[in-house]
C-alpha cells in the first residue's frame, strides 16, 4: 500500500478518529507507515537474495499481514496469507498440517469480506487436508464435514441472493453423508452413532419448518425437496394431493395437501423419529436404562412436532423410566413444569445434562410485574423462558441452528424483542404482547409477534395431564437485515 493511501485510509477509520486526537494520529499515521516500509523494504531484500518462494519470506509477510490487519485492510490481508499459503505449500507439501491454520486464516478474512462463495471453497480444503492426514473415515474428516454443513446453515442467512433453500439442501446433504460414515465406522450399537443420528434427525426438523414456513421461503423449500427427494415425500398416507410435477411449470406446481393438523412433510418428522428410535435401540443394547428414557423423551418431541398427542403419553412414559433410573421425583416435576421450545438440537444421554440446557437457558429477572395474589396457584407464577435466536427473516419461529465452531463465528446486528404470552396445553402460542424492543421498527415487530405465534413448545405437564401456562416471558431475536 502506498503511503499516501495507508495515510488516508487512516484518516478515515472512525474508530481512529473517535479515540485520538489529530495529533496524535498524525504521530500514530507517521509510525505505522515507517513500520510498514521497514518490513516492506526487508521483504523485497529477501526476495531478491533469497527468490520469491523461499521460507524466510514468512517472518516480514506475517509482520506486514499483521499491520494491514489492524488496519483494517482485509485486501491486503487477504493477499499476503495467499502468498504465505504458497510458500509453506512449496516448503512443506500441499496437504501438510502446517497449511492448515493459514487455510483457516484465509476463512476468517473471507468472511470480515463477505466473500461467502471463497469461504465454502476454504472449508472444502480443509475437508481435503483432514483427508489426506488422517484418512477418509476419520474423526477429523467427518468434523471437517460437518463444519461444512454448519457453513451452509450459516449461509441460509448471510447470503445476499438469499438461496435459502439450497444451502439448506446442502447442508442436509452432508448430514445424510455424515450419518452413512459413521454407521459404516461404527458398530451398529456403538453409542458413537447417537449425536450422528441425533443431527440427522435434526435437520430433518429444520427441513420441515422450511416446508412450512410463513413467508416466501416455501415456495423454494418445497420446490428444491421435491426436485431433489420427488414429491411423493412430501404426500401424507392419508391425504394424497399434489398437482402433477411434470405439468407446465414443472416442480414449481407441486402443491402438498396434509390432513388435520400434521404438517407439510410429516413423513420426515416419522424419519426423524426412526433415528431416535434407532439411539433407543443402542441404549438397549448397551443397558443404559437412563440414556432409553430420554430417547423416550426426545421420541415424544418429534411426534408431537407432527401434530400427535401420543407425545404426551411418550413423556410420561419418560418421566416414569427416569423415576426408576433413581432421578428424584421432584426435578422431574420442576423440568415438566416448564414448557420448553422443541426439538432440542443436541441429544443428552442424561438428564442431568438436559436439565442444565433447559436452566441455562433461562434468564434470571423477569421482565413485566404480574398482578397474581399471594395465595395464587404457583403454577399461575410468571415464568421466564430466557431467548430464542430465530435463523432469519423467512425462517423467523425456527432457531438458528448453533454452531461451537469458533472459525465460523459470525456477529450480526440484531433486532431484540421482549414478550408476554401463554403457552397453552398443546404447546402454542397465544395471546403474543411485546413489552421491549430494540431497536425500534414496526414492520420488525410485527414479524416477531407473527413468528413467536408459530413457536411450538412442549406442553407443560401436571402430574399426567398438559395445562397451559400463562405470564411467560421470551426474549426473541432476529438478525435486523437493514444494518447487516
């Protein structure tokens, strides 16, 4: 970067500005720059006593990266980790480990760049290197894949031609592959097959909501799933009704027509099942009394998810097989009582473990003062369900799936609405008032009372029965597209 540039290119930091005075910029401008030469300098005297790919390059571009990064210069940052990638490559190999940090490097930079496209192109690297030094079937190669998934689930929201539906489909993809690996590394009873199973079923859930999704994302979800699975898959056994696919306009015609109360593509919520059925079976196997009574559990979400009541009857059958496992009756009572947002995303062998998720989930102050007498029924009692992070704006009652991946962190702008509402006892939604939000936007909040209405909970449970429970309180967020 030539001086004159790097001098401006401060000068326009607003952070920089906000923090130093026009003096000591100056001073701060005049330092960076002699700095930036002095490594400058240094490089092109390698270069020329040493070549152009020679190891010892590393040390003076790393020097330069770091400058242009505290700058803010993602470009340049971007051209020297390429360069650094191209030296270590010739110096080490193409697929040695040592390449991958400066690959991730180039990850991160890519996404400060919005650069989603290169991104993805970086994670299918590093899915290459995980291969090559660890071999096809490896731990290291399933993580790297499914690091790709989180990408595209990532991509649902970040991609600015908004192709929801087939980033979804990708991700799905690779999910499917996932599973096939692992019941092909693993005995068919090996409890290592639980949380492959458990995010197959998962994003079948997330493939669901899509399909009924209250915004103009359905029209492409239930177009790419019947190009992809044939809209068959999306007939329920009962109610058989879908405009031919092959008519004129093609898939785009598909029309699904469900029976009752189930949902667009019920049968893949009954899949889903099928892999919680099939963790019930390795719990079996292995006489883990405590690990069955939560796939039970979890049995009892999905099949509630598909508008049946026989969830119910799972749960209780859950809370009974927990009570002979020696789980006190009391922190059953004190979990069921509290309704919570289904399915979980992640499978908890113990219920210790789904215990603190539901506790950690909730925030410790409520938000609004409800008038209820000193003698009130304790279940009348105001109760605070923490937050719910929707995936985007088309996809606003579904929870932005969660990656711990720290390289695919991404920080958004977000809209924050807190709300008052009643949770009835099938699990809906009703009576939706929000008592904060912030920022303030009309058309954002409206979004958010209509996508809270469609959060479906599991029913909280008295003794053997469901009741509803008033004065709950949410904090809802969604990412605010207009600042993003």
């Amino acid at each position: 970067m030539p001086s004159l540039y790097l001098a401006v290119f401060i000068l326009f930091q607003p952070a920089l500005l906000g923090q130093l005075t026009a003096q000591e910029l100056a001073i701060q401008t005049t330092e960076l720059m002699q700095e930036l030469q002095r490594y400058e300098t240094q490089l092109d005297d390698y270069e020329f006593e040493y070549g152009f790919l020679d190891p010892r390059l590393l040390e003076p571009l790393l020097s330069i990266e770091s400058l242009y990064q505290s700058l803010g210069d993602y470009e340049q940052v971007k051209s020297i980790q390429n360069r650094r990638l191209q030296i270590t490559r010739t110096a080490v190999g193409l697929t040695h480990p040592d390449t991958v940090p400066l690959v991730e490097a180039l990850v991160r930079t890519e996404m400060r760049l919005a650069n989603w496209e290169q991104v993805s192109d970086h994670l299918e690297h590093l899915r290459t290197l995980a291969v090559a030094n660890h071999g096809l079937d490896s731990e290291q190669a399933m993580l790297a894949q499914e690091r790709q998934a989180s990408w595209f689930m990532t991509r649902v929201y970040v991609d600015r031609d908004r192709e929801r539906a087939d980033n979804f489909m990708e991700a799905r993809e690779i999910f499917r592959d996932l599973l096939i690996s692992a019941q092909a590394k693993y005995d068919e009873d090996d409890v290592r097959l639980v949380p492959w199973l458990n995010k197959r079923a998962y994003s079948l859930y997330l493939l669901v909501a899509g399909l009924n999704a209250d915004s103009s994302v359905v029209t492409n979800w239930i177009r790419e799933t019947a190009q992809r699975d044939g809209p068959a898959r999306l007939e329920t056994p009962r109610a058989r009704g879908f405009n031919s696919p092959f008519s004129v306009g093609g898939f785009n015609q598909v029309i699904p027509v469900t029976e009752g109360d189930e949902p667009v593509g019920v049968a893949y919520l009954r899949q889903a099942n099928g892999f919680i059925n099939d963790i019930a079976e390795i719990a079996q196997a292995n006489d883990d009394a405590e690990m069955a009574a939560m796939a039970r559990l979890y049995h009892g979400d999905y099949a509630y998810l598909q508008g049946r009541s026989v969830g119910r009857q799972d749960y209780q059958e859950a809370k009974k097989m927990l009570i002979e496992v020696g789980i006190d009756e009391a922190r059953l009572e004190a979990f069921f009582n509290r309704p919570m947002i289904i399915p979980v995303p992640i499978f908890f062998t113990r219920f210790g473990e789904l215990e603190a998720f539901q506790q950690e989930t909730v925030a410790d102050q409520l938000l609004a003062e409800s008038e209820l007498r000193a003698d009130s029924d304790p279940w009348d009692q105001p109760l605070h369900l923490g937050s719910f992070r929707a995936w985007e704006r088309g996809l606003a009652f579904v929870p932005m799936p969660v990656s711990d991946d720290e390289l695919l962190a991404l920080e958004t702008p977000i809209y924050s609405i807190d709300a008052k509402f009643r949770i009835t006892s099938s699990g809906r939604v009703s009576g939706v008032r929000v008592l904060t939000m912030e920022p303030e936007d009309r058309r954002a909040r409206r979004r958010a009372v209509r996508a809270m209405r469609m959060l479906q909970f599991r029913p909280a449970l008295y003794g053997t029965r469901a009741r509803a429970r008033d004065h709950v309180e949410l904090r809802y967020q969604i990412t605010n597209e207009s600042e993003s």
